[in-house]
C-alpha cells in the first residue's frame, strides 16, 4: 500500500475527515469541503473550495479530482477540469472548482463530501520526433468512428 504525507492547513478543521474511500472496492477517496459558512454555488457559476488539506506525493505519482456521480447526477454539480492533476511537487492546499450545471443553487456545508481523489502512477515520456508513424488498423480515423450501435 503506497503511503503519502497528508498535513491539515487550518487546525480549525482538525475534525473534518481525511479523505476516504466509502467502500472496499472504491477507487476514489471523498473529500470534505473546508468552508465556515455555508457557500452558495448559484446556476451556471463556479467556485473553488478549500478543503485545509495537502499532500506529498511521491515522484511518479498524480492525484486526479473528480466529480462524484451523485452531486453529478442530483444536482448537477461537477468537478470542473475533471479529472484536474495535483502534481507530486505541489505542496499547497487542495482546492476543488466546482461548477453547478444544475438548474437551482447548491449550498456547501462543512463536511459535505464534495469530489473524489484519485492516487494514479504515471510515466513522464521523451518525444521522438519520426517522419512515419507505424500503421495501425484504425488509422486516422476518429471522432465517432466506430459508431454508436453493436451492444446487442
């Protein structure tokens, strides 16, 4: 199990969970937002939410945050650039963009469970530059090129 430093930024949210999963088979860990007051995500608007958490990363590793399905699918709600990258040499505290897609405002609370964390090994990549690309049975073909139907 890969372990990575966690450090809370404002000790007036030391009770707020760390992230978690809600499940044994859950790939994504909840993150609670850190806000005093409750804030107001009106229609159509934007905002970035703190959580009073950071982390340390080791290198070769992202944390990718994403939209939980059920503000998604309730509400209307999204992690806006999802999934957004926090990079293993970042050490500030993690904010959430959400964007309300919805048709009524949404207020965040203290603790409400607002996006989910995803820990991701990646490589980092050296481009060769070729005159050819090998040929491949796709080709250049994309963009809904393989169509819609064929799961019956």
């Amino acid at each position: 199990m890969l372990r990575i430093r966690i450090m809370r930024t404002d000790p007036a949210f030391a009770d707020l969970p760390l992230p978690t999963y809600a499940t044994s088979g859950a790939a994504g860990m909840d993150i609670c937002a850190a806000v005093h007051e409750p804030l107001e995500l009106p229609p159509g608007g934007i905002v970035v939410v703190p959580t009073a958490l950071a982390i340390a990363l080791p290198p070769g590793y992202e944390c990718q945050v994403r939209s939980r399905s059920g503000l998604a699918a309730r509400y209307g709600v999204f992690a806006l650039n999802s999934p957004g990258t926090i990079d293993s040499d970042y050490r500030g505290e993690i904010r959430i963009i959400l964007a309300n897609f919805g048709r009524e405002p949404f207020w965040i609370r203290r603790g409400d469970r607002i996006a989910q964390l995803v820990v991701a090994r990646y490589e980092r990549v050296c481009w060769e530059v070729v005159e050819r690309l090998p040929e491949s049975s796709r080709g250049e073909a994309g963009f809904g090129s393989t169509g819609i139907t064929g799961c019956l």
